[in-house]
C-alpha cells in the first residue's frame, strides 16, 4: 500500500529535487515506492453513462529517475536500498479524450500497451531491449530507445 510519504517521493523525483528525495527516504518513504496511476474516463452503459476508474502501480522511483536521467537521484535511491533485481514492467494508458468510451473499451482497451524490460540495466543503458505489448496482447521487441518513446 502505498503511503502519503511514498506519494510525495515520487513526485519528488519527477520534480528533480535529489534532496527532498533524500529527505523522503530518510522520513519513512520507500526508496522502492511505485507511481500510482489512476485513468478515469466515462462510460456510456444503455442509455446513461457512468464514470468508471481503475488504478495501476506504474514505474518506481528508480525507473523514473533512469528515464529522466537524473545520476544524483539514481545515486541516492540505490544508496538507500532501492531493490535492482527482477524485470521492470510499467502500463500505459488509453488515452481518448473529449468523449464517452464505450463499455468494451473500457474492458479491453484502457491499458492500451505495456513496456517491459528484462532488468533494470537494460532500461539504464539507453532503454533497448525492451518490449512493448499491446491491449490484445500482441508483443514485439522495443527497436528504439527509451528516451524516444516519450
């Protein structure tokens, strides 16, 4: 579950400010915190529409210091444990604006592809190697780097 604290590191590394991150870390946060990333959209049902929202974990505090390239809180997340092993796996959402969805893109489509990579060295080293898998869960490997999908 994540805490207030979490919350406020993360936005902390996506602001760039190494030393609140630090501060953070050293108040309870975990150097391990994930984005939250919550998509809320209408849904038309019959003849009404409803909102409806879903909530993933998205990219940690250290991926997202790898993506923005910023060593200094890179350095101080892995000073303060921020785990490296596994594979790192982030969603993206659907994003269509300005308009009701209907109820079968809600089911299949509001998480409309996934980025993986094997490790966290591959993402570091430029972002290659990864894969992409879209909504009906076509995959193929990630041709370009990281910083290019943004």
């Amino acid at each position: 579950m994540q805490t207030a604290l979490d919350s406020q590191l993360i936005d902390a590394v996506e602001a760039r400010r190494v030393d609140e991150v630090e501060r953070l870390i050293n108040s309870g946060a975990s150097p391990d915190a994930n984005k939250r990333v919550t998509l809320r959209v209408k849904v038309r049902r019959f003849f009404a529409s409803e909102w409806m929202e879903d909530t993933v974990d998205g990219e940690s505090a250290l991926v997202l210091a790898i993506v923005l390239r910023d060593t200094d809180i890179v350095r101080v997340l892995l000073e303060k444990g921020a785990k490296v092993d596994g594979s790192v796996q982030w969603r993206i959402c659907n994003y269509s604006g300005g308009r009701n969805w209907s109820i079968d893109e809600w089911k299949l489509q509001r998480w409309v592809w996934t980025l993986s990579f094997s490790g966290m060295l591959s993402l570091a080293v430029g972002g290659y190697g990864g894969e992409e898998t879209d909504y009906n869960g076509n995959k193929w490997a990630d041709q370009k780097p990281i910083r290019q999908l943004w």
